[in-house]
C-alpha cells in the first residue's frame, strides 16, 4: 500500500498530524526495542546464574550419589568372609562376592585390584577376558587421584568408587561402577529446574551416546554427531524444535580418547514469561498514549491552523482582487494574532503597492502620461467595441533631441518633454482626441476618433501646438517635430500593426524632411525575402558560410602590390556566392554588420601571416561601418585579436567612409585616435561623395584617402572628374596623405593616375577580388610580369 503525498501537500495540518504522529510512534518504537534489549539482557543473565547454580547442583549430587556409593563399596570391602577370599585369593568365593554385592547395589561392575593396581576378579567372568587396558585408564585415575571418577564404562558414562581391603594392611582394592541411567538426569533435572543432557564421545569416531531429561533433547544432541562445542567459559544458542535454549556446559576427559560432557539448557521463551505480562501492559499503556495524544493534536491543530485556514481564504480574496475583506484574530495576543495582525497590514501595504504599481505599469513616471503599454490596451479596447468608423494614431517624434540631451544635460531635455507633454494634453481637448501617451524617450502617440475629421487636419492642430519655442531656465529651445499617421481599418487590422504603421510613417517624414506623413504601404522599405533575412545571416557567421576575398593595391609607379583590401562574400547553401550588397545595407540597418565585421577581423589577422610576400610587408584593409566605429569595445577586441596571432598593427588598414565619421565626429575621433594610437593605418574610403569639411578632415589621425570610382570611371572623357581626382591627389599630398584611386579598370587609366602622382590604385585592370588562397599564386604571376 503506497503513501500517497499528494494528500498531505494539499494541508498543513494533516501533515502536521501525520509528522508528529509519526515521530511519537517512532519514539515508542525505539522505547519498545530498548525495553526488549534490556529485557533480553536480564533474562540471560538470569539465565547465566541459573546454569551456574545448576552446575553446582550437578557436582552436589554427584557428591552426594559418591557417598552412598562408597558407603556400600566399604560394606563389601569389610566383609570378613570376602576379606578372608580376597587373603586366601579363593577366586569363587570372590567372585560370588563381587557379583552378589553388585546386583545388590545395583553396580553395573566390581572389581578385586591387588594391592599393585592388578586387576584379580570381577563381578563378570567376562570382564577377565577382556583387553586389561580398558581398566587401566580407571584404574590409574585412582591411582593418582583417591576420588570417585566418572569414566566410559562399557560405552556408558559411569560413575566408579574405589574402596580399600584391610587384612589389617591394604590387601586390595574394591573398585565399583555405577550407571549414569536417565533416571538420574531426570532427577537432577527436577533439582536444578533445568534440562540437562550427559554426553560421550570418543576421539577418532564419530559416535556419541545421550543421555538426557527429554527425548527431544537427546534427539537434537544425536542429530549434532560430534560437534559438540567444548568450551565452558560461554553460554550458546540452540533451538531445539523451534524453541531457543541456552545452553551451559561441563567437559571431562576420561581417557585419552573419551570425553564426557554435562550440558545444562533452560529455554529462553519460559525464562522470558514473566516479563511477558511488563510488555503486555508496556504496549497497552503506549497505545492508549498514542490514542489519547492524538486526539489532543487534533484538538492543537484545528485551534491553531483555523486562523491560519480563515488567512488563506484572505489571501484568495486578495488574489481576486478584493481587499476590503476583514483579517479575523488581529486581536488575539499569541504568535496567531501577530502574524493575523502582519497580515492585516500587508494587505493595507499591497493595496496601496498595487496602486502604485498600476501607476508604473500604465504611466509615465516623467511626465504622468499613460504609457506603450496602456496606449495599445486603450487603442485595443476601441478597436474592439466597433463604435468608431476611423480611429487614427498620430506619433511625434522630436527632432535633433539627441542634441538638446549631449549640448544642455539631460535634465532639461527631461523638462522639454514635459513641456511638449502639457501642450499635446492641452491641445487634445479636442472632441476627436482620445488618450495621448508618452511612448518612448523622445515619441509620443496621440489617439484620434477620425470618423468625421481628416487625421491629417486633426494631426495639423497638435503640431501647432509645438511651433512655439520652449523657454527653459531663460534658454529658447526651437525643436522640430516629425509627425506620422496611420489609421484604422484603412491601414491596420490590429493595434501593434497600426502602432508601427504610424511609426513607419514617422520615419519617413523625418527622412523626407517633411513635418506630417500619412502612411503608405509604398513607405515599407523591406522586401519580403529579407523578413528571414537576419536569421540566415546569423547561421552564416556561426557557420562560416562567409569567404574573405583580397583586391590589390598596386604602387602606380612601381607597379608592385603594396597592400590588399578585404572584401566579404556570402557562399550561400542553397543560393550560391551572394554578393554584399544583396545583404551588407541590410546588415547596417539592423546593426548586424558589427557581427560581420569582427568575424573579418578574425578571418583577416588570422590568416595574415599566410599572405605576406617573402620580402616586405603587405598591408591588408578591412572595411568599418557606422556601427563598428560608434562601438566602444572595438579597439579592445582588435588588440586582443593581433596579440592572439601575433601581427602587427601596422600591416593591418581600417578603412572609414566619410559619412560614418561624420554621422557623430566627436566619439569617431576619439575611436581614430586611440586606433591610430595603436598603430593601425587609416583610410578614408570613398572621398569626395560624403559632406565632411576639410577642417575636420585635417583634425582626423588618417594616413590616405580613397578617390570614389565615381570620378575614376570617367575621368578621360569627363574633364571635370579629371580635375577632381587630381585637386584631391595635390589636397592629401599638401596635407600629408596617401591617395588611393579606386575603379581603375584600364591602362590608360592606371597611367593617367601614375602621371598625376596618385601613389596607389586598384580596379579590374589589376585583378577581380578573389579567394585569399587564390591571392598569393596571383601575386606571384604579377611580380614576375612587372619585375
């Protein structure tokens, strides 16, 4: 029958019950046993002092059975007539003697010995023909020892006295035998009120004889052969048809082949009655305890787990929201009216916590707007109900806020959106306005009921509402706002969808530069393919699908490779070798281009030394983006990259577009700096089609521009790229720089940039990207070719 715990985990109390019921039982349990072993120990003990006493009655009786014994062999041995045969040796007269005396005391021998031990006459002619050596033994027991014996007499245990002939001197000796028959046992059994068994063996033979107080007793010692055990220092357990016996032993050798053993049994089970009756009583007393303690638990626990009981019913009161109900008990003075009264003000605590919590969870701590989270519910509720024709959603996101945060604190761009909340809250009095939230750090969402007003007029009105200039702290603060509408069910079917839609619509505004857009599905820039786009792109990375192809640079005068660019490719599964711009702009909108750019590093400086020419250095460049620029961590992981491979940083050289260093210039120069710092060379790529000023460009820590192909291309037909590409070789060479020229796909091109001294070029004309492997055996070709 199997416990089941699922039944207790429900309750308290009928675990409490069970565990205290348990470790109570328990308790008697180990009481009970203790008992018992002491009981045990008494009665064996008992026991021990009975056998002891028992062997002192054993040797008492045949102490006493001696006397008798030598009384009749002193009768026989004075009888003149027999002292008179014994000194004329009248051998009949003797043996007429020995046996009438014999059969008269119920001997089971006599025996004349001369006054030298010899053996003269016995009560049995047979005796006289037997092997004298079988008295011998007996008869120099005596000799050493004037004292009655038990000896093996005939295969019996026998009991021998020893008397001596006077005529007046020792003439002789009288020597008699005695059967120890089971009468005798018996009669020192009832003595000594225990069993007791007399055993023979014989050295050298298998055969005991028994003689016991019961036939089961002689039965279990005849079943046991010879092993019979012979110390007599320790008592032994034997059963004996399923009773257990203890039992104590006296040996004896009576020869040099002959033993005989007295063991001395009392059962343990009889010794035990007495205290039968102290266990009957022991475990009516324990159950009756167990009875009545459990009642009185009963009793505790339904006093003490009733409150308890009465709280969890609170408790479900409160998860269902209630907190209005009475706590009972908080004016008991126990432990249960303390923890009553803990649990009254804990409930007074949560309702005033949930209240603030609501308020966290559903509104703006900065500016007490409702929030996301509260616009979607409210947005989905409206939805829902189907009593509005048009809802629309109108997002403002304000203009260059980032700059307000950086030039005046964070603090007073925490008091504009103040601000700028106050004014939508005012100007959403409206009757098509129906929540305004504050949505993110410099968004917020208005929610219109447009189903008898254009959302664009409606959206007109809030942003007048922002034309004013902000004053703060005597400041004048002039922001912009970017403003996006969608509404629904034109442009969305549910609140996320027209949420974002809005938002897309935002974006577009401020990328148009213009102030209000209203949502157009033209306005989604990504195509359907490029939905899993990100996540193939993240396999590729982790799978080293990407490949790292090399483009010379060759010296325009020498005509020797100086350096290699390192451009990316995608060796797609299923697709084949996918070029970069089918997934680089995707990865620099999404920020996953950071993740492509170190794998480059990685592959690149890896790989460095395998490129390097036999004599010189080449110089490889890979390219950085917005994003690896703004990352702070990136000149800690390139350091950590050339100390793995051990490569210099000045073979290795980061290229930069213009529009990257100028989208925050103050953290790209700090990040150039300490990358120049380093040691690395610095390339502007793509020179001449960003709007960097050539102030700036003068305070950059660059070692060479990138002439855009797009002037290289055309610069022989086209004489206004000619002249741009050679005022921008003289304007890096005035301020220090190298000048690489890019797109050079003819000869004529290659010596036009020579004679305008551009120092480096690269192009179709040299060599198409290829696999870094493929690079080295090209730039050996190449060198023999122009060497």
């Amino acid at each position: 029958m199997s416990l089941n715990w699922a039944f207790f985990k429900e309750s308290l109390s009928k675990r409490f019950i069970f565990i205290t019921l348990l470790l109570l039982i328990t308790v008697q349990a180990i009481s009970f046993t203790l008992v018992n072993i002491t009981v045990d120990k008494s009665v064996r003990e008992e026991i021990r002092q009975s056998l002891e006493v028992s062997k002192r009655v054993w040797n008492q009786l045949l102490t006493q059975s001696n006397s008798m014994l030598q009384e009749s062999a002193e009768v026989l041995a004075s009888d003149f007539g027999f002292r008179s045969a014994v000194a004329t040796q009248d051998q009949s007269t003797i043996a007429s003697a020995l046996l009438n005396n014999a059969q008269r005391i119920n001997a089971s021998i006599a025996i004349l010995i001369d006054a030298n031990w010899q053996l003269k006459a016995a009560s049995s002619e047979a005796i006289l023909f037997d092997d004298p050596s079988v008295y011998k033994d007996i008869i120099q027991r005596f000799d050493e020892q004037k004292n009655f014996q038990l000896m093996m007499y005939n295969g019996k245990p026998t009991q021998f006295v020893l008397a001596p002939v006077r005529a007046p001197r020792v003439i002789g000796y009288v020597l008699l035998g005695f059967d120890i028959d089971q009468e005798r046992i018996i009669q020192a059994s009832q003595l000594s009120g225990v069993e007791i068994a007399l055993i023979s063996s014989s050295t050298g033979t298998k055969t005991i004889k028994v003689v016991a107080s019961s036939e089961a007793i002689a039965d279990y010692f005849l079943s046991q052969n010879n092993t019979i055990a012979t110390d007599e220092h320790s008592l032994q357990d034997i059963v004996i048809n399923q009773e257990v016996f203890i039992s104590g032993l006296l040996s004896e050798q009576t020869s040099t082949q002959h033993w005989i053993h007295v063991v001395f049994l009392e059962s343990l089970p009889k010794a035990s009655e007495k205290f039968n009756q102290l266990s009957t009583q022991y475990l009516t007393v324990s159950g009756a305890g167990i009875i009545i303690f459990t009642l009185a638990i009963f009793a505790l626990s339904h006093r003490t787990l009733k409150p308890l009981i009465v709280l969890t019913e609170a408790t479900t009161e409160l998860e269902k929201g209630n907190f209005s109900s009475d706590i009972e008990g908080t004016d008991r003075p126990d432990e249960i009216g303390q923890l009553a009264r803990g649990f009254e003000q804990m409930r007074t605590s949560i309702e005033d916590q949930r209240e603030t919590i609501t308020q966290l969870a559903y509104f703006d701590p900065l500016t007490s707007l409702p929030n996301r989270l509260n616009f979607k519910q409210t947005l989905s509720e409206a939805m829902a109900s189907n009593t509005f024709g048009q809802i629309s959603v109108v997002t403002f996101n304000l203009d260059r806020f980032k700059q307000v945060n950086d030039v005046l604190g964070y603090e007073v761009g925490d008091r504009v959106l103040k601000t700028v909340a106050e004014r939508l809250s005012d100007a959403a009095h409206l009757p098509s306005a129906m929540m305004t939230a504050h949505v993110s750090g410099d968004e917020f969402s208005v929610m219109l009921n447009t189903s008898s007003q254009p959302p664009f007029e409606a959206a007109q009105q809030l942003r007048r509402s922002l034309d004013e200039a902000f004053e703060i702290d005597g400041t004048h603060i002039d922001l912009s706002v970017s403003i996006g509408i969608a509404s629904w069910p034109k442009d969305s079917a549910d609140p996320d969808s027209l949420i974002h839609a809005s938002q897309v619509a935002m974006y577009a505004a401020k990328s148009k530069k213009e102030q209000i857009v209203l949502y157009d599905q033209a306005l989604v820039a990504a195509a359907p393919q490029n939905l899993s786009l990100l996540s193939e792109l993240r396999r590729a990375v982790r799978e080293s699908e990407l490949r790292v192809f090399l483009q010379a640079k060759v010296d325009a005068e020498s005509s020797l490779v100086a350096a290699a660019e390192a451009l990316i490719r995608w060796q797609h599964p299923s697709k084949g070798m996918i070029a970069p711009y089918h997934f680089v702009p995707f990865a620099e909108q999404t920020g996953f281009v950071r993740e492509i750019t170190k794998w480059v590093m990685r592959e690149v400086i890896s790989q460095w030394h395998h490129v390097q020419p036999l004599r010189g250095q080449m110089i490889i460049s890979i390219n950085l983006s917005t994003w690896d620029l703004m990352t702070g961590q990136l000149p800690a992981f390139l350091d950590s990259l050339l100390s793995e491979f051990k490569v210099p940083a000045a073979g290795i050289c980061l290229e930069i577009t213009e529009s990257a260093i100028m989208e925050d210039p103050k953290i790209a120069q700090q990040t150039l700096n300490e990358l120049a710092e380093m040691g690395f060379h610095l390339s502007i790529d793509d020179f001449g089609t960003g709007y960097s000023s050539l102030g700036y460009l003068k305070q950059l820590p660059v070692n060479e521009l990138k002439v855009d192909k797009s002037f290289v291309l055309n610069m022989i037909e086209n004489n206004n790229d000619r002249i741009i590409v050679s005022s921008t070789i003289e304007l890096a060479h005035n301020l220090g720089l190298r000048v690489v020229a890019e797109g050079v796909e003819t000869r004529e091109l290659f010596d036009t940039l020579a004679a305008l001294q551009c120092d480096e070029v690269q192009g179709y004309y040299i060599n198409k990207p290829m696999p870094m492997e493929e690079f080295v055996a090209w730039r050996d070709k190449w060198y023999s070719l122009h060497t």
